[in-house]
C-alpha cells in the first residue's frame, strides 16, 4: 500500500503540468471511454495532427488512477486488475459475452488463472453476463467482485 | 558539501576487495568524497568521456558548427549552464552533481541511465559514492518492469490520405503474456487546442511546438490507433536483451517532463525514437541514417530493419479491418440483421428465438455488437442509447453458445516496409498531337494511385511537390510542364456498414491547352468530393463533384471557374498491372466560361517492374472549345 502511495503521489506529481489533459475519463459505467475533446478543434487541424502526429496530451501515466469510482471490495485489492477492468469495461463486456477474446484473456491473466482453467473460466464468466453487466450503468468495482465470486464458485 | 561515504567504509571494510583498496591513490581528503570528486573527473577527462558515443546518445549531441550541440532544448535538461553546447562542461557538472547532496530529487534518481553509464564506465565506487534511494523511480520501474521491446508502426487510416505517413512509437514488454499490459512510450509534439490551421503547420514545421515522451499503457494506444482513428498497428518485436531494454527504461525515465522543439518534417516522433534505441543498443546506427530535410515514419523503421533489431512481426487489424473482415465471413442477409441490431431497429430478442443456426447468430450478435461500438466510437450514437443498445446485444449474445465460423483468417496485408520508396525520379517520352516529347519527373514524396500498391492502402494517393520538365526536340523547346504542390485523393468504398465520403484536394501548376496549339501554365485549385464503391469487376469506382479554379493571363479575366465531376475506375488486376480510368467534365461558371469548359477521358496502365522500378503506359485526350489534344506517353519510374 505503501509503494501504491509513493507511486500514485509520484504521479500526480509528473501529470501536475498536464492537469487538464489527464481528465480523461467521463464517468465510470460502460461506454466511459477516453474521448480526446474534439469540440473546439477544427476538421483541419485533426487531419494535420494525424499526419504530423501532434497530441494534445502528454503524459507520464504508469498508471491511469481509479480513483474518481467506486472502488471494488477489500478481497480485491489488485491496482492494475482493478485499473484495466475500468479502462476496458466495453471490450471486456464485449468478450464475456461471447466467452473469449483478448481483454478477457487479460482479465484471466491478471486474476493468475491458470492456463488450463481459461475455457472453464470464460464459460463461468459467459454464463454468468447478467450478474456481472446487470445494467448500463455498472460501476467497474461491482463488475471485479462479481468476476471474483462468479469464478470461485465451484 | 556534506562528506559521505565514510559510514559504509567502515562499517563494510571486509566487503571491499583488497586490491581496490590498494589501488586507491592516497589523499588527503580520503576517505571523503571531494577527493573522490577530482578523482573521477580526472579519469574522465583523460578517458575523453565526454567524446564517447553513449555521451552523446543519452545527451541527443549532434555534430554542429563550432563542435556538437544537443537537440534538447529544456534547460531542466543540462546540469551546466552551457550543457547544451558542450558536452565536456556537461559531463563535469553531472558528476558535481552526483556528489550533491542537496538536490531533491538526487541526481541519480532524476538521470539514472547518465548515473548507470558513469558508475559502469568510470567505474564509480558505489562505496565511495553510495547511491541514494529513488523510490519514485523504483516503482516506475517496478511497474513497467520492462524485459523486452517492441516497436510499433501505425499505418495509414483508410480514408485519410494525410495520415499516411505512419507513426511510430515503442512498447516495453514486462512478464505479462497480454501485451496489452505492456507500456507505450511516445513521442510527440503538444499542440496548442487554440491554434487555427495555419498557425499549428507554421509552428510544427518551425519547431514552436514542445515535443514530449509519454508513457501510457499499450491498452490505451491501442484504442486510440486502432479503435478511434482505425489504424493498424504492425508490432515489430525487436531482440533487445533485458538489460539493453532497462537501459532504455531508464533513459526513457530521465527524459519525462523534457522538452525537445519539435519539428514535424525531420525531428519528429520516429526521429527522436532512434535515439532511444541507441541508448538501448549503442553499437547500432539509427540517428545518423537520416541527415535530410525529411525524415518519415517509414524510413526509420527500415533503418531499425536494417540494423537487424527486429525478430518478427505481429499484425493487430483495426477495428474497422476486422469488422470487415467478420462482414465478409456473414452472409448478407446477416450483415443486413447485425446493422439492424446495432442502429436499434431489431430487438436482440428477435435473432435468439430466431430460426439462424446458433454458429450464425453468434456471428449476427459479435458483428452487431462490434459495428454498435464502432458507431459510439464514430460518435453516430449517443452514449445514453449506445449504453443500452450494446449491453442488450451483449446480454442475447451470452445466451448463445459457440462462435461464428471462421472460414479463412483475416488477411494480413503485405507489411508497410514492403512498399516502394518515397522519392521518385521518371523519365518519359510520348507525343502530344503528334510532337514528339521526353519529360523527367522529381517527385519527394509520396505515394500516388499509379505506383505500386503494395504496402500502401489501395486508393490512397498523397504527393507532395511533384515537378516535370518537358523537351520537345521538334521546336527546341523547354518547359516547366507541370509543378504539383499537393495533390491528394482518397477513394473509400462504401458497403453495407460502412459509408465513408471520397475526396480530392489538388494545387499546384499545370499546363493547360488554349486554342490555336497553344500550351500555358496556369495555376490550379481543384477540390473534388463523392462517392466510391467496390464493383467487380470495375475496381473501385468512383463518382466526385468537383470545382476547379485556373489563374493565367491567358484567360479573360485572368481566371476560369468552373463546376462538373468526374467518374473512374482504380483496378488492380495483378499483383504486376493495374488499370486507371478517368472521364471528367468541367463546365465554364465564372470568368473565361468559355475556356473554363472542358472534357478529358484519359487511361493508364501501370506496371510494376520490381519494388521500386514501375512502368506507366497512358493516354489522355482534351476536348474544349476550340481545343482537341491527344496525347500518349510511357513513363519509366524509380523510387528512391
């Protein structure tokens, strides 16, 4: 807990200077992701950025943070699974679904599922959709717990 | 300064080897570290450390007038006031500085890779100099926990010609399988939202834009390539060991939160990439293969190819390329269902209690699904609806077992380095209404409809600066027959789920036919937008409204507006020759109306000889008022 600390203060330390670009995120359900604000930038200087690959944030992000959202349980205390189920809520919804898929596979890894459990842990998982994604608006901490219990379940 | 390196001494005396200690010369300041100090930038200034190649990798040092100057141009970057000029004040000061204890963070932990290089090559004794704690850095490192390197290149987007110029950027790969899980690092310019067009091409060329590293996790850079602008991503893994890889971590450490002005032709992001790859492997030439005016993505990825650093490859498809991919496995009747699904006409419902087998509802659900976060992506749905919509598709598709069929694996195409050079040279020769003529070409970049296809993305087309000079041995004349400033086209075809718009942007000069057999250049603006289709056995065909404005002394008024359109057929037959049709008519709106108006049908054949050696047989005919040109000419291309 400790080293997350420093880490995170560290961070936030080397984002200080790109404090508006860091925020990224827009809310925590599915459907929240990272949209860079195109509203006050014309066709032209887009298309120009793509060719020059200009960008309007820079940073220094070891770690995305997820802090602004409910956080899963204390049996869940896992920094990068927690931070990649939020960051990748509709691919790893998309995956659940139809039991593979790479973000999921990621999920698996992140959770040390072994090798040999992947197939009997995706169909859990698939089985299972509804709890997991019970609503549009599902907080990334309800979607982890509910991961964890599904896949202990015998 | 504060003395240290005593307590170690004494408490660790049977640590030390014995010869060491006799080695070490007697001081007085001994066993104190000023002494040690002097000692250190002694050995260095004998051993001309500061002239040493890593010196100059980890610094950026070029060869400049007078000496060699840094391409960093953050002040936080040098530790001696004139660091940036001189190499030799800068390494002096960077060990004053190791010796500083009042600096927070420490020296070592703000430039650890300079610190690594210095305590290995010098040696430093870390006895005499103990290191101080860097837990900041500790735990950045722990994070990335890097093991081994990648090195991305983004291809063009489909129907952003501009775009083709690639990215590059690296990843550094831990001990996770997913590579997802593995760290970006970019480099690129930060540009300021409120710039207008002008301004942000103005300062990126002139190098008024701050250029930045950045770490992210791939994830993220895979959304943003992949997802967002619909790029794919060529994963090059290179064979960097671990600890040429935690060497580059630790540069690539030291450089966050330094800028570099960053110039979008030459000191861009795959430019200044090289640099870290040097610092990873030494012994490798990057930095110092590309000295011109124009250092594309592209090229440095040939010269990392080059300079053997790369073991295989890894194609990761963009979105679009795999819905494509699944649209093209469906059948109609199913890709037709899954855009129902995905724009809210058809409940999920209908497709489980449906008749399909459960392999092709499957497939009706996964390619709903994906097209549904396609269109949030595009923004065509807002989040609210797409919320709802993709959960309930995801929801049906949980309840049906299996997966689609897969008859044939998504297609790889042929890498980008398999494509020709960028530069071209041709050499033509034809006659024009009978006169013989020879014309050569220079071209400095890019890519055009009628060079080879392959590495490129069919239907692009992006030139920039293209100038022909023609001879017509007949009359000993010899003229500036064409000077293109840009000349851009993007035919996209539309299908069933996706409806891209085509364009073309052309400018530049042209020679234009006037009555009586007269040839002018005039100057041209002609911008062109519409629609394209795949036909077979047509190619892709094309239909552009388009303007076009033409600035002589020969016309009334000194210009001619006119409106009209154009039809084409872009066929590649094999992987030798193509096929380019054209019929285009302009009508006369505004100034000359009457020269304005024109028709023109032309034809070409391109034929690729090898990578970067193509033939192009043509013919084209104008017709206007007064005005009946043919003209047919062979073209020999090298590209360079």
């Amino acid at each position: 807990m400790k080293k997350l600390l420093i880490t995170v203060a560290a961070l936030s330390l080397f984002a200080a200077s790109y404090a508006s670009a860091n925020q990224m995120n827009t809310g925590c359900g599915v459907g929240t992701l990272i949209f860079q604000d195109t509203k006050d930038q014309s066709t032209l200087i887009q298309v120009l950025a793509m060719t020059t690959n200009g960008t309007f944030m820079n940073t220094f992000g070891v770690t995305t943070g997820t802090s602004e959202c409910k956080q899963p349980s204390k049996v869940v205390q896992h920094e990068r699974l927690n931070e990649f189920v939020q960051a990748n809520l509709d691919e790893l919804a998309r995956d659940i679904s139809a039991g593979k898929g790479e973000t999921l596979s990621t999920v698996a890894e992140l959770m040390g599922v072994p090798a040999g459990d992947r197939d009997a842990f995706n169909s859990k998982l698939q089985a299972n959709f509804h709890q997991i994604f019970p609503a549009p608006g599902v907080e990334y901490a309800h979607v982890v717990d509910t991961i964890v219990s599904v896949s202990n379940q015998g | 300064m504060r003395r240290r390196g005593a307590r170690p001494f004494f408490f660790f005396p049977l640590l030390l080897p014995l010869l060491l200690l006799l080695l070490l010369p007697p001081s007085p300041a001994w066993p104190g570290t000023d002494g040690y100090l002097a000692e250190l930038k002694e050995t260095a200034a004998h051993r001309l450390l500061q002239n040493d190649r890593y010196w100059d990798i980890l610094l950026f040092y070029k060869p400049a007038a007078g000496g060699r100057k840094s391409l960093v141009d953050d002040p936080k970057f040098f530790l001696a006031p004139g660091g940036k000029r001189d190499p030799g004040a800068e390494l002096s000061a960077t060990l004053d500085a190791m010796f500083d204890d009042s600096l927070s963070p420490p020296a070592r932990c703000r430039f650890p890779a300079r610190y690594e290089w210095l305590q290995e090559t010098l040696p430093i004794d870390p006895v005499r100099l103990p290191a101080p704690e860097c837990p900041m850095l500790d735990n950045s490192l722990h994070a990335i926990n890097p093991k081994s390197a990648s090195l991305i290149f983004a291809s063009g987007h489909m129907n952003a010609p501009a775009s083709m110029f690639g990215h590059t950027f690296l990843r550094l790969d831990g001990d996770y399988e997913s590579p997802l899980l593995s760290y970006a690092v970019n480099y690129a310019a930060t540009i300021n939202r409120k710039d207008n067009g002008i301004a942000y091409a103005f300062k990126g060329i002139f190098g008024y834009y701050p250029g930045y590293y950045s770490i992210l996790p791939y994830y993220v850079k895979v959304r943003e390539y992949a997802s967002m602008e619909q790029r794919d991503l060529w994963e090059y893994r290179t064979n960097l060991t671990e600890t040429e890889v935690r060497r580059m971590a630790l540069h690539i450490l030291e450089m966050q939160g330094i800028y570099s002005d960053y110039y979008f032709l030459d000191e861009n992001c795959s430019y200044d990439l090289l640099f870290l790859l040097e610092a990873a492997r030494p012994s490798v030439t990057l930095t110092d293969r590309h000295k011109g005016f124009f250092v594309t993505p592209i090229e440095t990825l040939r010269s990392v190819l080059a300079e053997g650093l790369i073991d295989n490859v890894v194609f990761r498809p963009s979105t679009a390329r795999t819905i494509q991919h699944k649209a093209e496995e469906a059948g109609e009747a199913e890709v037709g269902l899954a855009k129902s699904l995905a724009s809210g006409d058809v409940a999920p419902s209908t497709v489980v209690e449906g008749p399909l087998p459960p392999q092709d509802k499957a497939g009706v659900l996964d390619l709903a699904s994906d097209f549904t976060h396609y269109l949030y992506l595009k923004r065509e749905i807002p989040k609210d609806l797409y919320q709802g919509r993709y959960l309930g598709i995801l929801a049906a598709r949980s309840t049906v077992a299996g997966h689609p069929p897969e008859s044939r694996p998504l297609p790889v195409p042929a890498p980008p380095e398999s494509g020709h050079l960028v530069s071209r040279a041709s050499l033509a020769g034809g006659a024009r209404d009978g006169q013989s003529f020879l014309e050569i070409a220079y071209r400095p970049a890019y890519h055009s409809l009628e060079d080879p296809v392959e590495g490129f993305n069919d239907g692009s087309q992006i030139v920039f600066g293209e100038a022909a000079v023609r001879w017509y041995p007949g009359d000993e004349k010899v003229r500036l027959q064409r000077l293109d400033l840009i000349d851009i086209v993007s035919l996209a075809p539309r299908d069933a789920l996706f409806r891209p718009v085509s364009w073309k942007v052309q400018t530049g000069f042209a020679t234009q036919d006037f009555p009586g057999g007269v040839e002018s250049l005039v100057y041209v603006l002609n911008p062109g937008g519409g629609f394209a289709w795949k036909v077979s056995p047509l190619g892709i065909v094309s239909l552009l409204a388009e303007t076009d404005l033409e600035v002589s002394g020969r016309y009334d008024h000194s210009f001619a507006f006119g409106m009209g359109g154009s039809a084409g057929i872009a066929r590649q037959v094999s992987d030798r020759w193509g096929v380019l049709g054209q019929a285009r008519y302009i009508y006369g709106v505004l100034g000359d109306r009457e020269q304005g108006r024109r028709f023109t049908a032309s034809l070409k054949a391109p034929v690729r000889l090898s990578r970067n050696r193509s033939l192009v047989l043509e013919g084209e005919h104008v017709e206007g008022p007064s005005v009946h040109v043919g003209t047919i000419r062979i073209t020999w291309n090298a590209y360079f």
